[in-house]
C-alpha cells in the first residue's frame, strides 16, 4: 500500500471498527482487496466510486477523512 490510504484506512479502523456492523465490516474486508490507488481516489473524491463500493462505510470513510483534514492542527 502507499502511506496516505494506510493512514486513512489504519486511522479509521482503530476508530470505528467496533461500531460497525456486519455489511460494513464485509465492506472494509472487500474495500481492502481494490487497489490502494483507486480507493484513495474514491475517498477524497478524485474520482467517483463505483456501484460495488458506493457504501455507507465509503461515506462514513469519506466523512472520517473530511474531519482529518479539516481539523485544527494539534497543540504541542
């Protein structure tokens, strides 16, 4: 994989594995055999995700980027 979907898909399975259910989790498992390239792509947005992945949990990843990249920088 490439740093930017492992931190994506990483950071939204340490948060949000345990609330999904069960179509979601079969949807993450499916989401991890596509191409990383292509995944990143559907989730910020570059290009639109297909039928077979249009998912809540690729809304619910969409949103999770969203709030990555929108929240304020940390204090140190």
């Amino acid at each position: 994989g490439f740093r930017e979907i492992d931190l994506i898909l990483g950071g939204f399975a340490d948060s949000h594995l345990d609330a999904l259910d069960t179509s979601e989790v079969e949807a993450f498992e499916h989401l991890l055999d596509a191409r990383d390239l292509d995944v990143y792509d559907w989730i910020v947005g570059r290009t639109p995700t297909p039928a077979e992945h249009d998912t809540t949990l690729m809304r619910k990843l969409q949103a999770f980027r969203h709030a990555r990249v929108d929240a304020p920088p940390e204090t140190p």
